[in-house]
C-alpha cells in the first residue's frame, strides 16, 4: 500500500480516510479491529489510528471512552487525541459502521526491546526512580478520569529520544472484545484482559481498579531489573509473594520494598492513589546523595547518605507500629528520669539554703551512729535525732 495514492487503483475508491488520514502500516490485528500507522496529510505528520469493527453496544461505549479521556488529557507520556480524532466510517461491502480512533504517534523503542538491547546490563536505581515518578505520573493523571490502563507491560512502554517515557496501548480494545464475547455468549461473568505475569488476580476475573495498574508497573519493573519474565519467576506458596529480590544487586532495600508493595497479591495491600506512590519515592530521593549527573540513560549513580529503610509492605507496617510505639514508651520513661533528677536537685538547693544554716551553732555538735545524730547540748543533755537533719561543718 502506498501512502501517497489518493485512488485505489483496483476499485477506484478513495484511499484518504477522512480526506487527511493514509494508511502506511499495520500495527496490530485481531478478531475485533485493527490498529494502522496513518499519515496525516493535514498536519504532515505520522500517527496511529484504531479501528474497531464490531458495534455491540457495550463495546462501543467502551471504546468511546478511551478516546473521551485521551481528548481531555494532555501529557507528554500520553498519545494526544484531537476533538475530531473519534469517527465512524463505512468500508466498500460492508453494511457496517467501523469506529475509528486517530492519535498521537509516539516516536521511540518500547521498554522489552529496550531492555534486550542492554544484552544483561540491568538499569541502575537512579533510572529506576526516574521512570517510576514518571510513569505514576501519567497514571494519577489517567486515574483522575476514572479510567484505568489496563495493559502495562513494557512492551506498552514507549522510550522516547528525549527520555520522556510514554503510555501506548490502552486495554480499552481488548475489554471491548471482551465484553463483545460476554455479550454474544450471553453470561454475566466477568473476564478481564489478561497479560501472563502482568495481570493481577482481580483483573483476570473483569473486576480491574486502579491498583490493578499499580500491580502491573511493579512487575514490570521486575522484568526490567532481573531481565526475566515475571511468569517464570517463584512466587511464594504461602503469600502469593513474587520472589525476585535476590536475582537484583545495586538497588537499595526502599526501592525494593517500594516495588512489593505495588505487587501485593491483594489490591488492597497496594498504594490507594498515586500520590501515596509519589510520596514514597520522594522519600526514598531524599535518603540519597548524587554523586554524579550524568544522561537519562542511566549514568547517574546514587549512594545512601544514611541508611533508612522504609518498609511499605502489610507486615512490615506492623513492624513499623511497634517500633514507633517502643520510641514513644522509651521517651516516657527518659521524661520521668529527668522529673526526678529535676526534683532532686530542687530538694538539694532547698536543704542547702535552709537546713545546712542550722548547724552553725557552735554549741551544737555532732556525730553519726548508725544513721542517726546524738546532739549534745550546752548542760549536757543528748537527744537523738535523724542523722540528715544535722551535718558537722569543718
């Protein structure tokens, strides 16, 4: 196909979708729609359109929704969708109407073929803080749509030349033939957009939430930092856990906690937001000292300035609770400590300014015995009394 035809030469159709957009490429193609790399005659440039070509109703709201969420945001790691990006077309010989999506083409190598290129050089921890903070940030930006991705992997993780990185793919079209099948099948019983390794439990089973995308970032970073598939790594029998620490050398303990809390088996173990993710990077910024800046591929090396752990998982929060509530009993008791020595030194001054004064009498005297005083008077009499309330002076 060549896009610079404007007729079909077979048919003598038009071949400018729209009278802008000429097909270059297929991207992708399944049962349900096809994705094409288009070229924009209007604004010269490069983008990618979907096309969805079933028209159960379900499946169209759905996809209507992912292109009224992309037209309302705007961000460097999204696709940008223009008002008139959503259409219907009709194809030659076919009855139907075809749902067309146009948007942003975003120029760069995804992160799986990225990583391959790094050949067993896994990415260092700066790099690591860096694409988290930026991919969280485009999903706060998603999830404050109500809208969830659905489909993060790094194979959906575009590296762009300015080190920005983005999000392609939403799951929208694959929910869409999801609930096509639902529909033609006749069941309520939901069934989720599965990637193997990726999708958490809630997801398989068509009950995603925002914490699902949470799930599927943290097992990316997996992929990315052991160069395995996180489907063919060990997860604990008893938790669910993924056990994937000890194959990771040069990341600090946060980082790698950070990561299992995004991956806890239950959703709601996981961060409730965004921000709280946020939140916890910049904490784990903070513990740490540049040595030197380097590029966004990766050359920025970091050290601990001091070691703080952080622990984010449900049983180290725990452990955190305890520890906080031994500081609190250990700070009673040093307050009480300085009460009394704050009494004693009180009730030292006092004795000093009033007791000491009364044994300047030069007919008294004094001796101790057994903790008690014997004072002997001018005629001679001796009476005993407490031993601290007389001292001889020198």
């Amino acid at each position: 196909m060549n896009a610079d035809q404007e007729i079909c030469q077979h048919c003598g159709n038009s071949l400018l979708l729209r009278g802008r957009y000429s097909v270059s490429d297929v991207l992708g193609e399944s049962g349900f729609g096809k994705t094409y790399q288009v070229y924009d005659r209007r604004l010269e440039t490069a983008k990618v359109m979907k096309v969805l070509t079933i028209n159960h109703p379900k499946s169209v709201a759905l996809f209507q929704q992912e292109a009224q969420t992309l037209m309302q945001l705007r961000h460097p790691g999204l696709p940008t969708v223009e008002k008139d990006g959503f259409f219907t077309i009709s194809f030659p010989n076919s009855q139907e109407k075809s749902y067309c999506l146009v948007m942003e083409y975003l120029a760069g190598i995804n992160l799986e073929k990225w990583d391959q290129q790094q050949l067993i050089k896994p990415i260092n921890e700066a790099t690591v803080i860096n694409w988290l903070k930026q991919l969280v940030e485009i999903l706060e930006k998603v999830h404050q749509q109500l809208f969830f991705h659905r489909n993060i992997k790094p194979s959906n993780i575009i590296l762009q030349a300015d080190g920005q990185l983005g999000l392609i793919d939403f799951g929208s079209t694959k929910e869409v033939a999801i609930a096509h099948l639902a529909g033609v099948c006749g069941t309520s019983k939901g069934y989720g957009i599965v990637s193997p390794g990726y999708t958490p439990g809630e997801q398989a089973i068509g009950k995603a939430v925002p914490q699902s995308d949470f799930f599927a970032l943290g097992r990316t970073f997996v992929y990315l930092l052991t160069g395995k598939e996180p489907s063919d790594l060990v997860e604990d029998p008893r938790t669910g856990a993924l056990l994937w620490q000890h194959r990771v050398t040069g990341i600090s303990q946060q980082t790698i906690n950070l990561i299992d809390y995004l991956m806890a088996p239950e959703s709601k173990d996981r961060p409730h937001n965004a921000e709280i993710i946020l939140q916890q990077l910049r904490r784990i910024e903070r513990s740490f000292q540049p040595l030197d800046f380097g590029d966004w591929r990766g050359s920025t090396q970091f050290i601990p300035s001091e070691p703080r752990i952080k622990n984010f998982t449900p049983k180290y929060r725990q452990l955190e609770k305890k520890t906080k509530l031994q500081k609190a009993q250990l700070l009673q008791r040093l307050l009480a400590i300085a009460f009394f020595v704050s009494l004693f030194i009180a009730g030292e001054r006092i004795y000093q300014e009033t007791i000491v004064p009364l044994t300047k009498d030069k007919n008294v005297s004094s001796r101790k015995t057994l903790g008690y005083s014997f004072k002997t008077s001018g005629d001679g009499a001796r009476s005993r009394v407490p031993q601290t309330a007389y001292r001889k002076l020198k």
